[in-house]
C-alpha cells in the first residue's frame, strides 16, 4: 500500500478526521468566497455549528452552473498570486469551469494520484505509458505527476498517433497503461492491423477513467490485451483523476479517498440524501483543498456507494461504477437510456468490433433511436469462409441486436450494422451520442 496509515484507517478515527477537516473547509470558505459566505449565512450554518458528519446535510450544494457564474477565479479561497497551476475543463458549452491549485494542492493531488495507481497495481519502477491528453485536461499531468511521486518511469505519449505509441508500448515495454477505455480499445484495435498480438508487449495493467465504461467493455480490453483492466474516476472541478479508484485485489468498486473526499449520494431530483447501497448522484465535498474548495459538489454521476468492508483491507468506502452521468443520459420517447447500457448489449455480441455510434433524431414529433455498430473483420472473413450470404447474415445479426436492445432498453432501436473501420476512432475521450434533436429543435 502506498499510506496504510491514511488508506486502513479504522471508521471512527477516519470520521474524526473527516469532520474535523470539514470544519477547516467550511472556515476557510466562509471567509473566502463570497458564494458560500452569503450560502451558509442565509442557512445559518458556521463551522464550529457542525457537531457530526451528518451535519454536511445542512450545507449549501454547489452545481457546475455555480462555478461558471463565477469564472474565472471566484470560487478560488486564495489569492490568485498563490495559484500555481490552472486546469479547465473543456466547456462546449460556453464557458469552462477552471480547477485551480495551489503548491499543496499540487503536492496533494501528487500523492493521491500515486496512491490510485499503487491501489491499481503499479509499483516503483514500473514503466507506464500515459496517453490522457496533456493540457487542460486534467487526466495527462494528473497521472503523469502521480506515476513520478510513485517512482514510476513515465512516458508521457498523450492522445493521438496511434500506431506510433503502439510502438512505443512494445519498445519500452510498459507494465501499465493509462488512458480513456475507448481510446484503450482503439490501441487494441491497431495491434490487430499492425499484425502484433498481446503477448509482444509487456502490458499488465491497464488503469481507465474520465468515461462510464462497462463490465463488458472491462471484458474486452482484458481479453484484447491480456490485462487486468481497472477503473479510476475523477474529476476536473474537484481535483481530476485520482478520487476513486478500483483496488487489484477485488475490482469491484472504487474506493474513495474519503480522508480527502466527503461523498454523498442524493437522489437528483428531489436532492434528498440516500442511504449507502442507493443508486442515485454522487456529491463530493472536499476535505483538502486549499485553492478551490468545494461543499457538496453535484458530480452528475449516478451510483451507489458501498459500505461493506472489502477483502483488501481498505477502510475508504466504495463507489460502484458510474452508470452514466445524468449530462449524458437519454430520455428517448420518455425512457431513460445511458449509452452505457446500448455498450453492454453491443460489446456482449463477439462478432461485433468494438465501435459505435448512437444516434438520435425526430421524425413526425417522435424520437427515433439508432444504433449504429460496426461487424469484426473476422465475422466478414468466417462468412466467407462458410460460402453464406453476407446479406442474409447481416440481417440476421441485426435482428438479434435489436431484440437484446430491447430487452435491455424496453424500446426499439433501428440497428446499422456496417463494415469495419466505418465508424471513427477515439482520440480520447470518445463522442458516440449524436442526438439530432437538440439542432431540430432550434
Ligand atoms: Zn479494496
């Protein structure tokens, strides 16, 4: 372990801290920033009124609309003089919401980044390969600091140019992977056309976040790659990666660093607290941070926590794996659908490869869903092989899709199904939604 101390520490004792830090958090920004100040004000809530954990219940949330109203820094607990690096998140729409740190953010973050990937597997020494985008974003720099406080050699490779750090995986022979799951998937799929298999690297691990990604997605990549495939969440506004993480030994939910963290679940529309095991949205207040504190962050990210103690000795509680985020969910002819669950049916299908696009439009007032996927090389080539019609196979696989998706959605989805290399790769952070209502609408 990278801090037994802080990652084993018993309940009480990490409940102490938790609410002692929760005290310092909601001094500092109730002198700082003025959103909180007048917040906690109006609620008549200060820092020495808090007497127990439950107490977070009565501070004000803070949605993402908050810290763009307030851009750039006012939302920062510092003098901007004393912020030693910026962060932003992509804003598409309009603009973006900033992360900033001071020198001990940055040395915390540092730490808690290495103690992910320790948690993941890494060890000193390891070589890891680093392809989140460099940047703004916080995932390239995030995991690149992390790997170096663990003692790890970085290769710092960022997004694109696939075949290169295809390559460079198998030269420098590294034992971990960090990037997105389907840009992981897009790596997969290049050792195919530049005829390597697995075994001519030397990957073990691969440590995948900044998208919801599914138990069959976790399936391919470990088959497709011959690793351990293990699932880390983060995010920009409350730190970036390293928030949660998956442990080796169970991979089955994500611990949260909770002597850095105080999560919640709430249920999104009523905002009402949610017992542990609940699914609903995740909110996080930070214990830790100096330069952009937050209360009750609304993450937009739907899960459950896990109370349960796991087999791996770690005290911090768990985390199931996001759903979706509620940004992304779709509410098709009044039924909610995460695109995570339209991933689960297409990748569960071995003769699919793993590419694919959802598209949504409206015809005559009703939606209209499609799913478009992409048949394997080899499903073409066994085809051929066997002497069947291409057409009638085709066709056959459509209808099997479109009644799992049914099954799975409880509505109908109008299946594409094309030929290999059809649809575009990721280069990061994957855009499979096209929803064509939002441009019908304006
Ligand atoms: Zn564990």
């Amino acid at each position: 372990m990278w801090n037994q101390q802080f990652e084993c520490l018993p309940r009480r004792e990490l409940e102490a801290l938790q609410l002692q830090r929760l005290k310092k958090t909601v001094e500092l920004v109730s002198r700082q920033v003025p959103f909180y100040q007048e917040r906690l004000t109006e609620a008549g809530v200060s820092a020495e009124s808090l007497e127990s954990l439950k107490d977070v219940e009565r501070l004000p949330f803070t949605a993402k609309s908050n810290l763009r109203d307030y851009y750039p820094f006012g939302f920062c607990a510092v003098d901007v003089s004393d912020i030693r690096r910026i962060h932003a998140s992509s804003g598409t729409r309009g603009k973006p919401t900033i992360a900033a740190y001071t020198k001990g953010d940055l040395a915390t973050w540092s730490d808690i980044s290495a103690r992910c990937l320790a948690t993941a597997g890494a060890r000193p020494g390891d070589v890891l390969h680093n392809s989140y985008g460099y940047g703004l974003f916080t995932g390239g720099l995030g995991i690149h600091q992390g790997a170096e406080t663990l003692g790890a050699t970085v290769i710092p490779a960022s997004g694109g140019r696939t075949q290169q750090q295809v390559m460079l995986l198998k030269d420098f022979r590294a034992r971990i992977l960090c990037c997105t799951p389907s840009y992981a998937l897009n790596l997969a799929l290049c050792l195919d056309d530049m005829k390597l298999s697995p075994g001519d690297l030397k990957l073990e691990i691969g440590i995948f976040g900044a998208e919801p990604w599914s138990q069959e997605c976790r399936r391919q990549l470990e088959e497709r790659l011959n690793i351990q495939a293990l699932d880390i969440y983060g995010l920009s506004e409350v730190m970036g990666p390293g928030v949660a993480v998956e442990c080796l030994t169970t991979k089955s939910g994500l611990h949260i660093w909770e002597d850095h963290f105080l999560p919640e679940i709430i249920h999104p529309e009523t905002l009402a607290p949610l017992p542990d095991g609940e699914e609903g949205e995740l909110v996080l207040t930070t214990l830790t941070k100096e330069g952009l504190p937050l209360l009750r962050y609304r993450t937009g990210d739907i899960c459950s926590l896990i109370a349960e103690p796991c087999a791996c000795g770690r005290t911090a509680r768990r985390m199931s794996r996001v759903r979706g985020r509620l940004d992304d969910m779709l509410i098709i002819r009044g039924v909610n659908v995460y695109p995570s669950e339209i991933e689960t049916v297409l990748f569960s299908a071995a003769a699919l490869a793993p590419q694919y696009q959802i598209v949504i439009h409206r015809e005559r007032a009703l939606d209209v869903l499609t799913v478009r996927a992409e048949f394997a090389q080899s499903t073409a080539q066994t085809w051929h092989r066997h002497g069947s019609d291409e057409h009638d196979e085709r066709r056959k696989l459509t209808d099997t899709i479109t009644t799992r998706l049914k099954n799975q959605l409880g509505l109908t989805a109008l299946v594409e199904l094309l030929p290999s290399g059809t649809i575009a790769l990721s280069e990061g952070k994957a855009v499979r939604v096209l929803d064509l209502r939002l441009q019908q609408d304006s």
